[in-house]
C-alpha cells in the first residue's frame, strides 16, 4: 500500500480518538421540518433502537430510501455502503464483501462469512442471496463479527433484508412500472390492510425481464452468435399475515416464492494472459506464451479478444433457473411488563440449475452446476430489563442438507481431444448447528454502559462425494475415480467443531448526542469443504480448517447542529487466525488457511444545510495482508484481502423544490474505488484499478405522494469495471465479467393509503 494510503488509514484512526464519529445508515432523507435528518430507526441488537445509540457500524436504508436510490436488487446496495463489495459472475451465487472479508470460491455448499438475513431468517447457501428486492421496510449492513445476538455466526457481519410487515388496519399499497435499455421492464405491486379485527395481511409481487447486457462479439474475425448474459427473467410474490392472538402474543407470518426461469446468464469476456511460471499466476507483461513455453516472453493485450468489455465470444446458449420457498413464522409474546419472548421458525428450500460456456470459442469447455439445498431453523429468544439492566439470553438450531452436482466436459478442462469426455462430482454435506447466548446491558454510571455477550456453538458436518469419468461415444462408460469413504484418511468426511464468540464494549454518552465506544468482538466460522470437480486437489487439502476473527473496534457517532449534522467515524482492526483464503489449484478451486491482519476504518457524513437540500458521504479506508495463499503450483504467495480497495468514497446529493402542486427532486449518487486486487492471490490479471460509478435522476411527486415519476441513468459514465475475474493464466487466458454500461429508464408508480 503507497504511503498516501496509509496516511489516509492513519488518519481515519486518529479522526476517531478526535470524536469525528462512524457507521452511520444513509439518512438523508429530510423529516417534515426542512433542513433537519431523520432518525433511523434498527434492530441491531434485536431490539428497536435509534441508529446512533447504536455501538455497532451500521449503515440502514429505510424503504423510502431505497425507492428513491432505484434499488431493486438485494446486490444493488453495494453502492452505497462503504466498506461493501460485491462479486458475482451470475445471480447463481452472489458473494458480498464487508471489510475484504469475504468467501469467494464459487462452489455451493459453502457458506458465507457476511451473513445474509431476512426478515429475521439466516439464508445460509449463496446461491439464495441474489433476489429482486421489493416493497421493504429497511435493510442494515452490520460490520463486523457478530456473533452474541445473531443466529448463525459471522466473522464478516451480516446484512439484514427486512419486508414491509402487515402491520396496517387501513388498506394501502402501490403499482409501479419501470422500462429501460436492454431491453429491460419490471413491474410490481403490493396491498394489505386489516382483514378482520386483530388480522392483518398483505401481498407483494415483483415480475422482471431484461435481455442482458452483454452480447455476442468478433474476435479474430469470426463472428460469435451465443445468447447474451447479464439479463433476468423471473418473478417474486410474498404474502404475509399478522394477527394479535391475544393482547400480549402477536403472530407474524410470511410465506416467499421466486422463480428464475431461463435468465441469461453464463457468458465471460476472455482475455488472453501468460502466467508466471514460477507460481502460475496470470501476467500480461513478459509472460510465457502457454502455446509455446520455451518460445521468448510475450506482451499480451489487457483487453478482451472481442475488443469490447461487453462482448463475449460464445456460440452457445447457457442459462439459469432457480425456484426459492421460504416460510417465517414469528411470534412474539409479552410474558410481563419486563420480559418478552421471540420465536422465530424458518424452512426454505431451493433448486438450482446452472450451466456456463467456460470454453468461449477457445474449445468445448462447459460447467455445469446443480444444487438442491434444504434448511430449518429455529430461534428462541428471552429479552428484558429494568432500570440500569438491559439482558436477552437465547437458543439456536440450524439444519442444512446441500445435494451439489459439478460436470465439466472437453479438453480444456479434462486434457486429450475429446469433446464428448465428461467428469461429474457429487457431494453431499449435511449439517446441523445449535448454540446458546446471551447478552447483557449495564449503565455502570449515567453516561456509561458496559456491554457484555457470548455465543456457545457447535458444528457437526458430513460429506458424501464421490466423482465419474465417461467418454461414452469412445467408449469409456461412467466409471467411478473416488469415493471420498474409500481415502483411508480418518476424519476427512466429517467435522465436529465447537467453540464460542464473544463481545464486550463499553459506551460513553460524551453529550446527549455523541456516542463513544470501544468494542472487542471474537468471530468463528466453521470449517467446510472443496468440492473439488476436477480431482487437482489432493485428499489432504480437501477439508479447511474453521477461521477466527478477533476484531478491535473505536468508533463515535454524533448528531450535531440541532440535527442537522450527522458525523460518523469508525476504526477496525482485525487478527485473523486460519483464514479461509480462495484460490486455484491448477485449474481447480479449492479453500486454504492463513493467517491474517487488517486495519481500516469508515466515515459517513450527512448534511441538510438547508431546505430541499440533503448530502451524504461515505468513505472506507483499509489496508490488510493474508500470510499464505496456494497459487497454481502449490507454492504460497503473500497477499493483500481480496476486493478491498485501500480506500472508497460514496457520494449522494439531493435538492428537491415545490413544482406543478407536488415536488421536483434532482439527484446525484456514485462510488470510487481505488486500485484492488479481485482475487486473494493478487495475480497480476487480477488488479483492478481504480474506478468510479455515477447514477443520476429526476423525480416528480404529487404533493400527496400518490403519483410519483423518475428518468434515471446508471452508470452515465459508461465506466468500464470489473466485477468478476477468474485467473485461469495456466491455460492462456482470464474469464471476467464488467459490470452494466450505461442505461437510461423510466419508472412510473401510484400509491394509495
């Protein structure tokens, strides 16, 4: 990291110790008195609190909020958090990044460090994550371990997707349209109110199409006439029911449907690379012609062979369908006064089927990938207090069962000449958790608390997996390669883990409206396996090893200015012990251990100096090192956390005015991102540099709020940046996915109270 860098983490840390303050939610909306913030309100700790009484780093969007961002995608809230990344080279699995902590092998029986929740329920398989977002009550991004309130352990953090409730007697809702280039439209609706006395529902649905934005190219003068990739095709309905079982029980339910149905997807952009032969890293510069290695060093172009980012060269068709069901059943009753009890009960249920062009004209190399994943859940929750005390105690049990399926065919992937050879891998991990915790509040003087929690929990895993070779036409039937209960090596096929997460903070109210805290936060994640689908990586390495997080924390928050101010400030720093680090294993993925060390920090800022007028800023800063990480040969390199710019900035402004009886609003919103490796190897094709993204809209609403209009752009740059790269230098080349170009649309809606 250059020295203008650490000078920028530097300062970030002492910004702290001075009271400049952190981990603010984007409250930019105005309240009706103008030129003052809203007050957000979060559940951080399981209960209803402001968000700046909060000692956590937490960023919210309310539901508001959000329809005014056009955020419509659980991914699409990467924007405008700082310290958030997102990879994904498909919405078959979504990988968030919190803090450069982050999962990103793309397997399907692995679990998540950044914990994703909604409506109160863990989805633990990846695969589940990326989903159309709709009629939402809010959504929180906690950084940093937590472990002590939240189901499932996280060393990340985790994000919290919370759906409008039907908690309204009198019937309300909305439609809306939108329509924009590529041949993109949605629709989607919402209604609820009181059916009965104490009985309450609603219903939510979302439809959206769109062809992809990226399209068959040229490369080498050969047309390409594949499908296109980067579109959607599905719909989501969610009904939820509410009723007041007596005057201290209250029973919620919510019952969710998704289905994806042929979305276009499955296309890279390649780029021709050499690699290092030393440790068989991708390189651009005076790289080893792979075709010819005793031949000189080669510069290779860094861009795609198609000569457009958004131009794949594919003659195939590949696609993605996915169902999702979840059902929540929540009820909480008032045992007395002072003390409440919270049931949470959760099924879900998911198939997916996924196939990729891997090959992209170079030769037949298709990937496909199949995952049936069940989970239950079940959370008790005891909570009460009284004066100086505040405590919540509890019980957790997960139950997950991931049936995966790999297929790779052709020489690309699996050697000779062979377009019809085929290696097929299927596993099996089966496993339940369960856990204890508890939590206590004590205000030890009027402006102190001392906070102090611990989570007892304990993993048991099997795997199955075994793995077929054929070649049928050639006549080689499926003929079994490995069973891992054949290996011999005692263990390997199981996990039996057990161990505790921890906090203890101390807050200091300075004023009424500053907020100082210390935090210690001990993360776990269980360890798991690579479902290696090529058989590179040997018995020994299959299994990695659980990580664990010791997280220090320094943070102040403070609403200044008669509310008019809103400052923010945050520092981190993270000892990790076993790392689970990302990497290939020739071609192959797998998960390693390693330890490693992060510091950083976020500052988020948010202004109405005036009537009509709101700003926010965000900022991260970050700078880490992973001891160990395998490359190609089996060698390790040193290496920095994957997709974790050593520093980021998010912008928002808005300025609306009384226009036609209703209000005009213009605004503006973007992120930059420094230079950052996208792959925890740091190859060279893996370097991204440094880039930025800007949104911009014009919005109408009628002064009742029932009519509302927006033209919008996205990315009016037309930046060029990555989201996704795959280093696969070993054979000549790098897959990589760039995010969207720039589109304009129109959304149009109608609400009514």
């Amino acid at each position: 990291m250059s020295d203008m860098r650490a000078r920028l983490v530097r300062a970030c840390v002492c910004a702290t110790l001075a009271n400049a303050a952190v981990g603010v939610g984007h409250a930019w909306a105005q309240t009706e008195e103008k030129g003052t913030l809203e007050e957000v309100t979060v559940t951080a700790q399981k209960r209803e609190q402001a968000l700046q009484d909060v000692g956590i780093s937490v960023a919210a969007f309310s539901g508001e909020q959000l329809q005014r961002l056009g955020l419509n995608n659980t991914t699409a809230i990467a924007q405008q958090v700082p310290a958030l990344r997102l990879q994904s080279f498909s919405p078959a699995l979504t990988i968030f990044s919190l803090r450069g902590v982050s999962q990103n092998n793309f397997q399907d029986n692995l679990e998540a460090p950044v914990a994703v929740y909604m409506d109160g329920a863990y989805v633990a398989t990846m695969n589940a994550i990326n989903a159309q977002m709709f009629d939402m009550e809010r959504v929180e991004v906690l950084r940093g371990p937590q472990g002590t309130l939240f189901g499932r352990n996280a060393t990340g953090g985790l994000i919290h997707f919370i759906s409008r409730r039907a908690d309204e007697d009198a019937f309300n809702g909305y439609a809306e349209v939108s329509a924009s280039e590529f041949g993109t439209h949605s629709a989607e609706a919402a209604i609820g109110g009181g059916l009965a006395d104490n009985l309450r529902a609603r219903l939510a649905a979302r439809y959206e199409e769109s062809d992809g934005y990226i399209r068959p190219g040229t490369a080498f003068g050969v047309p390409a006439s594949g499908g296109r990739a980067g579109g959607a095709h599905g719909y989501a309905v969610r009904g939820s029911i509410q009723a007041d079982l007596s005057e201290r029980v209250l029973l919620d339910v919510t019952a969710a449907y998704s289905r994806d149905d042929d979305v276009p997807t499955g296309q890279y952009v390649f780029t021709l690379a050499g690699f290092d032969p030393n440790t068989g890293l991708g390189a651009f510069t005076n790289a080893v012609d792979p075709a010819d290695p005793e031949g000189p060093l080669v510069n290779f172009e860094r861009r795609p062979i198609t000569g457009n980012v958004w131009r794949h060269w594919s003659n195939e068709f590949p696609s993605f369908n996915r169902d999702v069901k979840s059902l929540t059943a929540q009820i909480t009753a008032d045992l007395s006064d002072d003390i409440e009890l919270v049931s949470i009960s959760n099924g879900m249920q998911m198939d997916k089927a996924y196939v990729e062009d891997s090959g992209q004209g170079f030769g037949h190399f298709p990937y496909f990938t199949n995952n049936d994943y069940d989970q239950w859940s079940q959370e008790l929750r005891l909570s009460g207090g009284q004066g100086d005390l505040r405590w919540q105690t509890g019980a957790y049990y997960l139950d997950m069962t991931a049936d995966t399926s790999q297929v790779v065919e052709g020489p690309l992937a699996l050697g000779g000449t062979s377009d019809t050879q085929r290696m097929s891998t299927y596993g099996t991990v089966r496993s339940k958790n369960w856990s204890v915790f508890g939590q206590v509040e004590y205000d030890i003087a009027p402006q102190w608390t001392l906070i102090g929690g611990a989570r007892w929990s304990q993993d048991d895993k099997h795997l199955d997996m075994t793995r077929f070779y054929q070649d049928v036409p050639n006549g080689i039937p499926s003929t079994k390669l490995f069973d891992i209960r054949d290996t011999g090596v005692p263990g390997v096929d199981d996990i039996d883990y057990s161990d505790y997460a921890a906090r203890a903070q101390l807050n200091w109210k300075a004023q009424e409206d500053v907020l100082v805290f210390l935090a210690f936060n001990r993360g776990i994640k269980g360890g798991n396996w690579s479902l290696d689908p090529l058989g590179s990586v040997g018995i020994a390495n299959i299994k990695h090893k659980p990580e664990k997080l010791n997280s220090y924390e320094l943070g102040t928050k403070a609403d200044l200015l008669d509310n008019r101010l809103r400052v923010n400030v945050t520092a981190f720093h993270y000892d990790y012990k076993d790392y689970q680090a990302f990497s290939l294993l020739g071609i192959t993925p797998q998960v390693s251990n390693s330890d490693a060390k992060a510091t950083g920090g976020e500052l988020e800022i948010s202004v109405a100096p005036f009537g009509g007028l709101t700003l926010s800023a965000g900022a991260a800063f970050i700078d880490s090192k992973v001891d160990a990480v395998p490359d190609v040969f089996g060698g390790t390199v040193r290496a920095e956390l994957p997709m974790a710019p050593a520093a980021s900035v998010n912008l928002l402004a808005q300025y609306e005015w009384p226009l036609l009886a209703g209000t005009m609003a213009v605004q503006l919103d973007g992120r930059w991102n420094d230079d950052q490796f996208l792959e925890g190897t740091n190859s060279e094709v893996s370097a991204e540099p440094a880039y930025s993204v800007w949104n911009g809209s014009l919005q109408y609403r009628t002064a009742d709020e029932s009519f509302r209009a927006s033209l919008w752009v996205k990315n009016f740059t037309n930046e060029e940046y990555r989201v996704y790269n795959l280093d696969l230098g070993l054979l000549g080349f790098i897959q990589q996915v760039y995010g969207p170009p720039r589109q304009v649309g129109v959304t149009v809606s109608y609400h009514w109270h």
